[in-house]
C-alpha cells in the first residue's frame, strides 16, 4: 500500500459530529502547514486531513504547494459537503486532486444528520460522492478519481454496516473501510455485522478494509485488515496476551483506547492461520 505522509490542517468542520475526534474547533495557520509538507522525508504521496479541509480558504494553495515541494498524489480526507458543489470540486480536480476520502454514517438521512447533528449533510454528502463518479462522464476531466469510504463504526450505526454498504452499490466505489471508533463497542457484535458487509463488498467486487479491529477476531478475514497494509504505531497498543499470538510480529495491536476499555480482553491471541504467510508478504512490500 502507499505511504501517504499525513498532514493536520486543523479542526475546524461544518459537522458536528457526536463523535468527533476533534472537540476544540481550531485552525492551523499555512506556514505551520506548509513546514509539515516540506518534511515529506521519502514520502511522494500526501493526506491532508482534519476537521474539514475544503472550508478552508487557502486549500487551493495547499494543494500546489504540496505539488510545488514534490508530492505526486494529494489525497483529501473530507466529509464530501462541499462536494456538492460542482465549482468547488472543478477547483481541485483542476489543482490535480484526485483522490477522496468520505466519511459516511448512515444510509438514511435521520440517522445521518443526528451523528452529524448537522441538518442536510445527508443530502449534500451523497451529492457529493455523485459528483465525484460523475466526473469523468461529464467531460470534466479524463481522470477517473479514486473514491475511498470511510464508515465510522459507533453504538448507533454499526448494525447498519451492510445497509450502508449496499446503498453504496449504484455508485463506482473503489474502496470501503470499516473504522472502529467506538471503544465501548462489543467487537463480537460488530464482527457480524462488519463481516457481513464486507462479503457484500466481495460480491460486488469492491475493495474493503477494517481499521481499528484487531486480526485475532477477523477469524477468516484477516487479508481486509487495513494496518496489515500500513506501517502504524502511534495510538495502537500491544496487549501482554498478544506475545503469544502468531501475528505478533506483523500486527499493529489494538488502539490505545479500545485497549483502554476493555484490557486484555481486547484480544485473543492466535495460535495457528493459513493467512500468516501472505499477510507477512503484505507487510514486508
């Protein structure tokens, strides 16, 4: 999977969500900014993320900076609102932004909008996903965008996972990731669900990853575990349990918070997978 050198731009959001990991509403200024896309290291690829990016007034010159300094790929992590928008998003198609991230809770907009606590960035955020597959279609430009999903696991939508999934399936989604953030969440009760969904991906021919799930419970899934694909340590946590397990050498552990809440009993050591030898070929690339 590609490195992408991650860049906070501030928490400021048109969203409000009940789960936000951001609570303090704050800006970064474009010359802190700026210094972090300069330390790119050997990184040629870039997230920019935090709050919602697309308010800011100076994204555009964000953007050619990041190009100026050498970053190929500029992926943006979004809640699609401003999407909606056809000039706004000719704007950073024309800029070379082709990939997106959003962020969707629901599949319906009461639920939606009362994550959110935003009313009608149901609406908008659809439109903007629709906006972004229609791209090319509409003469715009001859590149098609890659479209990543985000879904934010929590108390109140992870039922739906594979309803959400399926509202999905009339647009040309690249890729779903199931994103644990909910700590208090019970992970058997989400597995189901999650599962579920991610063999509705698989019939649909849709690239689907977890995030935040330790692979010690993705018994038979463990290939979509995403930071099997990614060199991730900060916020994630080894369990004393987890030394015993034959993924101890390959695996992020479990996220501090999550590990926070439940202990050791956030994993189950593994003893044996048929999975072990690909996933260290994954890790090693």
């Amino acid at each position: 999977m590609i490195e992408y050198r991650k860049v906070f731009i501030g928490s400021v959001c048109n969203n409000n969500c009940l789960h936000c990991p951001y609570p303090q509403k704050e800006s970064r200024s474009l010359s802190d900014i700026k210094a972090d896309l300069e330390e790119k290291g050997n990184c040629d690829s870039v997230e920019i993320f935090g709050g919602e990016p697309t308010l800011r007034n100076d994204l555009i010159e964000i953007i050619r900076f990041a190009r100026k300094v050498g970053y190929k790929r500029i992926k943006l992590r979004t809640n699609g609102r401003v999407l909606s928008n056809w000039n706004a998003l000719r704007m950073l198609v024309s800029e070379g932004c082709y990939l997106y991230e959003i962020k969707l809770w629901a599949s319906n907009h009461q639920l939606f909008d009362s994550l959110t606590r935003a009313e009608g960035s149901f609406y908008e955020t659809f439109q903007g996903i629709q906006n972004l597959i229609s791209l090319t279609s509409s003469g715009i430009t001859n590149v098609s965008p890659f479209v990543s999903i985000l879904i934010p696991l929590v108390k109140e939508n992870y039922f739906y996972a594979e309803s959400i999934t399926r509202s999905l399936f009339s647009f040309r989604i690249d890729r779903l990731t199931f994103s644990l953030w909910d700590a208090s969440l019970p992970l058997k009760d989400v597995l189901y669900c999650v599962q579920n969904a991610i063999e509705a991906c698989t019939f649909s021919k849709i690239w689907s990853l977890t995030e935040g799930i330790p692979p010690c419970f993705m018994k038979g899934f463990e290939h979509h575990v995403s930071e099997f694909l990614e060199s991730i340590v900060d916020g994630y946590v080894k369990a004393k349990k987890c030394k015993k397990c034959v993924y101890d050498d390959v695996c992020s552990g479990v996220k501090e918070e999550y590990y926070k809440s439940l202990g050791e009993k956030s994993v189950e050591p593994v003893k044996r997978s048929s999975y072990l030898g690909d996933l260290k070929i994954l890790k090693n690339e």
